[in-house]
C-alpha cells in the first residue's frame, strides 16, 4: 500500500496524488473503479496499445487514471480534495495492482 501521497499540482490545476505498479490490464482498472463504494465511471479512453484515460467521480470529485512508464497515476481534479479521500482511492486499487505483486 502506497505510504504517502504526492502533491504534485498539474498545469491543468489537477493534483497528481499518486502512483501505483502497472500489474493489470486497463480493463481491469476500469471494471475495479465499479467495486469502489460511491464511485461512477465517467469516462474511459484508449488507444489499444500504449495508454488509457479513466475517469470517475467518488465522494464529490473528479478523479483520473493513466497509466506511465508501468505505473499507474491517480489525479484528482481539485487539489484541494482531503487526504482521507486520496488515501481510499489509492487503498481501493492498491488491492487489486499490489495483490500481484505477491503472487495473490
């Protein structure tokens, strides 16, 4: 499990919170944001090759999903979104990509 969040404030005024191993396909992220209590897919987009846009709302915000040189990388739209809330996305997924990791 992630053990800090990042505050790195995008041109676009988005935060990206955090990042985690590329393990799964898309698909599988996309389907596992519908696991998240509260949470509504908004958007996916990809190329079928190199990279996916995933967008859902939880709790009130915006979030986004890409994926980067292996990892995937969490956005949030507001920057000032509370921790508590980053932290529970990054937990939610964090089941599914760090679970291969070892073997699970």
């Amino acid at each position: 499990m992630p053990t800090q969040l990042y505050s790195m404030i995008m041109r676009d005024g988005s935060r990206h919170f955090g990042g985690l191993p590329q393990t799964r396909l898309w698909y599988d992220i996309r389907d596992h944001t519908e696991k998240l209590a509260g949470a509504k897919l908004t958007g996916f987009v990809t190329d079928h090759v190199t990279e996916a846009w995933i967008d859902f709302e939880y709790r009130g915000y915006k979030f986004s999903i890409n994926d980067q040189y292996g990892e995937y990388w969490f956005f949030v739209e507001d920057p000032t979104c509370p921790d508590e809330i980053l932290a529970q996305v990054l937990a939610h997924y964090s089941l599914l990509l760090e679970g291969e990791r070892d073997g699970q």
